[in-house]
C-alpha cells in the first residue's frame, strides 16, 4: 500500500467496479489513496466489487441497487439480499440504495411506490445485519428517506452528493447523518453552502468515480486524487487548516464504515 504521509484520503463512495484493470492499479498505487468505499448497483456489480476487495486490501465493499434503473427482475433482489447475508463480515455497508429522483425527472408516470417498498427492505436489511446506509436521495426526495430511516429506526445513514432544501438539512444534521462532498465544491456555489452549514464530524469526501467533473476536473478521468483538492476547499470554507479537515475526516470515515484503524 502506498500512502501519502501528510494526507491519507478514503474516497467514501466511488464504483470501483466500473474502472478499467489499468486504471484500478493505478488508482489504487497513487500516494495518499488510503481506502475506497466500493458501492454496487445491481447484483452483478456486487459480485465483482467483492471480487474487488479479496484482490485489492484497500477495497472496501458495499452491496446494493442502484435506484436510477428498472426495479430488479426475477429472483435477482433474492439473490442479492442472499448475498448480504453470506457476505456480511466482508461489507461495510448496504448501498447504493434509494429513490429514482433523475429517472422520474425523465418518466414523471414512474410509480414511486415498489421503489419505496424496495428502499425499506434494504433499511431492514440494514438494520438486522447492523450495516450502515449508502443513499442516493437528493432534493425532496431526501425528506422522504428521512422519513423511513426514522421509522425504522436506522441512525447510520451515508447521504452521497446530497442536494436538498434548508429544513431537510437540519433534520439530517439533528439525526446525526453523514453527507460526503464531491470535486464539484471547486466550481458550485451550492456545495460550499452545503459545506458551510453542515458539521465537519458528519461530512466525508466521495468522487462517485468514475463520474466525470468540470470546471478545474473537465475533460479528466475522475479519481481519489481529486480529493485533495476537496480538501482543501473544505478548509477554506470552514477557515480551518487543510491537515485540520484531513485528519477529521479521515477518522469519521474510519469510524462511520466501522474500518480497522490499525489497518491504516
């Protein structure tokens, strides 16, 4: 493992899976690049994130549905929820998971429900096998999920790029939720709001790798490295040290995905 001495970063939510071979190793072999919170989308991708974690120690895996597609079909929901229970000593959490927000956007008839009906079960889920939430919940529809994590009484909650109104903020902040900032906090006004507003002890850093960026990051392959460079507009949103946000968000990661921090 080769990690930055300053600044060790865990990108906490990136689709490892979705990188070419040659661009695993060399994310993985960049200094400073601590840990990756490798989150799925469907079963097939839960499949080669695990086989992802066994081959890379810096792999930290996640099982879930993304929600920005078709409901799953046939026994595959079965088959991915039999895969959390054989696979629960080896993830870090449940996600990605939550509403299809982009995908109404596109299909304003798109029944909401039987992806509500699929969210609570991967909150229970969450809750039997005491794994933390990654969401994809943004806008009002974040109010939504806020509304069924209280309801089934689920407290680790991962809200990734998180965009949303005034009074669901605070209700997340007072629930004691975790958002995680992206590159886009170089070039959106409303991220470093988001970032001035929200508690550093509940924030985290993502790329949602391999996404691609503008302004300073246009035109290039979306990595961790980029997240040096959150943090240091963190730090200058918050009027703190960079090494100040570095350290404490390095250790909410730690502490939120229940990592070894021996291992690091």
């Amino acid at each position: 493992m080769v990690v930055n001495p300053v600044r060790k970063i865990i990108d906490a939510h990136i689709h490892f899976d979705q990188y070419k071979e040659v661009e695993r190793d060399r994310i993985i072999s960049a200094p400073g690049v601590a840990g990756l919170i490798s989150v799925s989308t469907d079963l097939p991708s839960a499949k080669e994130t695990l086989a992802l974690a066994k081959r890379y120690e810096e792999v930290f895996p996640a099982i879930g549905y993304h929600p920005e597609q078709e409901l799953p079909l046939g026994g595959e929901l079965d088959q991915l929820r039999e895969l959390l229970d054989r696979e629960k000593d080896n993830i870090v959490a449940i996600g990605e998971v939550g509403l299809p927000y982009y995908l109404r956007r596109e299909n304003p008839s798109l029944d909401l429900d039987p992806y509500l009906c699929l969210l609570e079960l991967f909150m229970k889920d969450a809750a039997r096998l005491d794994k933390p939430l990654v969401l994809h919940a943004v806008y009002e529809d974040a109010a939504l999920v806020c509304d069924l994590l209280e309801r089934h009484s689920v407290e680790r909650a991962h809200f990734h790029w998180f965009k949303g109104e005034e009074k669901t903020i605070r209700r997340m902040i007072n629930n004691g939720y975790y958002i995680s900032i992206t590159p886009d906090i170089l070039y959106k006004e409303r991220t470093r709001a988001l970032v001035k507003e929200y508690p550093l002890s509940l924030m985290m850093v993502e790329t949602d790798g391999p996404w691609p960026f503008e302004g300073p990051f246009a035109g290039r392959r979306t990595e961790p490295q980029m997240l040096d460079k959150v943090i240091e507009e963190i730090a200058r949103v918050k009027g703190l040290a960079a090494e100040v946000v570095n350290d404490r968000i390095f250790h909410n990661t730690v502490q939120f995905y229940s990592l070894d921090q021996a291992w690091f």
